[in-house]
C-alpha cells in the first residue's frame, strides 16, 4: 500500500443506526476499504491525504436492492398504471432502444442514485428479445463510468405478459391477439447461450459484477426458472425474480401451480441465500416461512407497491419471520424515482397504515438497516458494503448538519428516516473516491447528459408512435379484465382499503 492510497476523514459524525446518534470519528482509508475508525484528530502516517468531513454527518452508501436501469428514459411517462398495465405499456415505453440508448438510460439512472446518496444497486435489465453481450456490456460500462457499484441480473423470460396471465389473450379481439404475437419470447435456449458467454467474459468494470433474473414465474417455463438457477450456481452469482407483486400475479399463481408462487419456487428447490424476491407484496406468513427457512431476501419497494397499485407489503411478518430485507426503489418507468432516503420513509409510513397497533410498526433503525445491511446482504456484498466499519469498502455519503433538514439534530436515525431526502447530500465516496463533491457529480458532464437525454426523448418518441397507439388500445382490454383476477378472494389481504359502503 503506497501512501498516496491512504486518506482520513476527518471532522465529521458517524452515524450510529442502533443507537439513534452520531459521534465524532475519524476513518482512515487504505486503496478503497475502511482501514480504521480513530478518535477525532488521531494520528495517521505521514503524508496521508485529509477529507474534511467539518459539520457533516457521515452514514454508509444507501444500497438499492431493487431498480431497472434499462427505465432510465421512460421517467414520467405514465399516471393511472397498475403493474399490469405498466407491462402492457414496456413495447413503448422502452422500444426502439439502440445500444446508445441503453448506455444512457443506465447512466441516468446511476447519476440520479449517487446524487441522492445511493452507492450500489441490483438493476434487473432488459434486452428483448434476449439478453446480448453488447447490451449488458453497454448498461455495466454506464455504471463504471458513473463510478457507481452494481450487481447487473438480465431479466429473461419465454413467454410474453399476454401469454403470462391467464385467460388475458382470448380476452383480446383477433385483431389485437394477431398483433401482440410479436412481444413473443425468444426459446430459452438463446437466452441462455448468451447469459453464459456475458458471465464467462466477466463485467467490464470491478465496480459491476452479474446475476441472473428470471423476470416473473409466470413469465417463465419451470425449465427456464431451473436453468437460470443452474447458472446461479455454476458461477456463484444471485438469482432474482418478482414475486407475487401484484394480487393478479398472486392469484395467477394459484391457478398455475395450484399453490403459491413461492411455494412452486420451494418445489422447484431455487430458493436459498442466493435468492432475492422483488415486491413480495401478497406473499403469506408461509411463504415468508420459506423465505425464511432459506436464508432468503425480500427487496421492499413501497413507493412502487403504491404507485402501481400493488398494495402494502407486511414488512414485520417478514421481518419475524426471518426474512432478509432490502429497500428497493424499482426503475423510473415504476415510481418516477430513485430516492432511496424516500424509500426508506415510504417503508416507514407504509407500516404505521397497516394497523393501529404502534407496537408492530417498523423503527427507523429497521427502516435504515433495510436500506444499508439488508440490501448489502441481498446483493450478496454484505461482507462489503452498508457498514462504516474496517474492512468495508469506503462509501460513505457525507450529509450536510447545516441543512434545515438537520436543524435541529435531535435524533440522527429518526432525521435520516423521516426528515431525510437528499437535498443535504453534499458528497459521496465510492471504493475511497469521491463520486460527487459539494453537490456535483466529479464524473458526468451534467450539461451533455442533458442535451443527449432530450435528443434520445425526441428520436424514441417518433420511432415508438406506433407502439403508443397500440398500448391505448390494449390498456381498454387489460385494464378491465386484469381487476377482474384482482376481485377474486385471496388468502391475504394487501390493500390499504377495505371498501366503504
């Protein structure tokens, strides 16, 4: 180790989550890892460079377990959108896309996360009809540009949403059913092929590493859920897959398998440490059991489950039940955003509305542990990241105590939960090396991102003419049979009303 890769913090408060305070420490980083935490002014080798940290409170990179780079371009494009009517809409939303595009969308993405405090995040990306080589190279390459950590999973599937959900295609007029033959699947084959040769290359940055993500079960045959879990274990990499998001998914399930999701995935013995569930919005106490039983982890988005509609995931029973939980925002195209301080206050609130009883609401401390621990622990980086500790590589978020979110500092977990939303963010450290510095962010040229975010808007918006106006047809179709499913009975209940005469 060469002096010139050592630096120390020094000045600021670290946040303690336990312990709801923020005492003064000083970290000494060696190359990209905490080597040391050390009472204020300590000494530290001769020729050390100093961070000053003066009035800052220091908390550990907030860890997305849950979003979709390949989204970045389609922010805001939707209003009244269930989850079904979202998938619906991706041929839209994200068609048309050129390896520039998907370069891009990532790179959006990872900006917006490092300015809001966020150092590493699973993404789940899109490359229809299969995954290639050229698309996740594009999408790993954005992340290392930025700076930022990732863990990229291609999402697969061979079958289309509309053979997916039950009874929905012979819903559709001739016409329309001619026309969504072209959302088919390519054979799983291909896509396995090409997830074989990305993985056996590598990721083109050391800040980027891959895993796998059979999209939805019921997108997928059993012979793709079984080989992507083969690949899983053939290159000691994660698996992730939606699960039970949404009540139709729930139900849907049952139908299928004639047992629930999680439990045809149990079946299928695809579950363990390795395995991430996205949503998990209408799983049961069983179901969590499961989840539990194997060392498994849950990626709680709750700013999604409600913007789409989903409902309100039981984060508690998950919790007493054993399950590993991360916080998760979902991509753009989902909730507009990717605040992870947001999703952390959303984890919150969500369970103050679940019931009256203040007793089985998440603590900040929970809340904060999910969005830093948890989602490390889901990544499979838990020995790496969400802790400022020795040994932990060296993100860290430096939050502004002059900031009127912080005045006063009465409680610094409590504040970083609830009060908390980015804007004190003033710099972010990944691996030892400042991403962004007094609000900007040291590798984008924010100017440029810009211009070449508008020119993608423009071109993508002509090109997909066509797509937009078959979306609009199609959503008068599954936007009335889908709340069908969703009014059959279920054996839980997760939505916020329970319907007033």
């Amino acid at each position: 180790m060469t002096i010139a890769n050592r630096q120390v913090v020094r000045g600021g408060r670290i946040l303690d989550i336990a312990g709801h305070g923020a005492e003064p420490r000083d970290i000494l980083i060696e190359g990209d890892e905490i080597a040391a935490l050390l009472a204020p002014g300590a000494a530290v080798p001769a020729g050390t460079t100093v961070v000053d940290a003066t009035n800052r409170l220091l908390h550990p990179g907030l860890v997305n377990s849950h979003t979709h780079g390949h989204g970045g371009l389609a922010r805001g494009m939707g209003d009244r959108w269930t989850l079904e009517l979202l998938l619906a809409a991706s041929p839209w939303i994200t068609g048309n896309r050129t390896l520039a595009d998907k370069y891009l969308s990532t790179k959006l993405g990872a900006v917006e996360m490092v300015l809001k405090g966020c150092t590493a995040c699973y993404d789940l990306t899109v490359d229809f009809p299969v995954p290639t080589v050229d698309g996740l190279d594009a999408a790993a390459r954005a992340y290392g540009d930025v700076g930022m950590r990732a863990v990229l999973a291609p999402m697969v599937a061979d079958r289309s949403f509309f053979d997916a959900i039950p009874g929905l295609l012979d819903a559709l007029p001739e016409t329309l059913r001619r026309r969504v033959a072209a959302f088919a699947m390519a054979p799983r084959e291909a896509s396995m092929e090409n997830m074989r040769t990305v993985f056996r290359n590598g990721a083109p940055s050391d800040l980027v590493r891959f895993a796998v993500a059979p999209t939805i079960p019921l997108h997928c045959s059993d012979e793709l859920i079984l080989g992507c879990a083969a690949l899983a274990r053939e290159f000691g990499i994660g698996l992730h897959s939606h699960v039970a998001e949404s009540k139709i998914q729930a139900v849907s399930g049952i139908d299928a398998y004639g047992k629930t999701l999680t439990a045809h995935l149990d079946a299928l013995g695809v579950l363990g440490p390795h395995f991430t569930v996205a949503h998990g919005v209408w799983l049961d106490h069983d179901d969590m059991r499961r989840l539990g039983d194997h060392g498994a982890s849950v990626a709680h988005n709750p700013g999604s489950n409600m913007r789409l509609g989903s409902g309100l995931a039981d984060m508690r029973a998950m919790l007493d039940r054993k399950v590993n939980v991360g916080l998760g925002t979902d991509g753009v195209q989902c909730s507009d955003n990717l605040n992870m301080f947001e999703a952390m206050r959303l984890a919150s609130m969500v369970s103050h509305v679940r019931t009256a009883d203040q007793e089985t609401w998440l603590t900040t401390a929970e809340a904060a542990q999910a969005a830093t621990v948890g989602s490390a622990r889901a990544l499979g980086l838990g020995d790496r990241i969400g802790r400022l500790a020795p040994g932990f590589k060296a993100d860290i978020v430096f939050l502004d105590l002059g900031h009127i979110n912080w005045l006063p500092l009465n409680d610094a977990t409590n504040q970083l939960v609830h009060c908390e939303d980015g804007n004190a963010v003033d710099s972010v450290m990944i691996g030892g090396r400042m991403i962004v510095e007094h609000r900007r962010v040291a590798t984008v040229d924010m100017s440029g991102l810009q211009r070449e975010a508008e020119a993608a808007r423009e071109r993508l918006a002509r090109l997909n003419v066509e797509a937009k106006a078959l979306f609009e047809q199609l959503a008068v179709f599954v936007g009335s049979f889908c709340p069908g499913l969703a009014a059959r009975p279920y054996r839980v209940d997760r939505y916020g009303a329970r319907g007033e005469g």
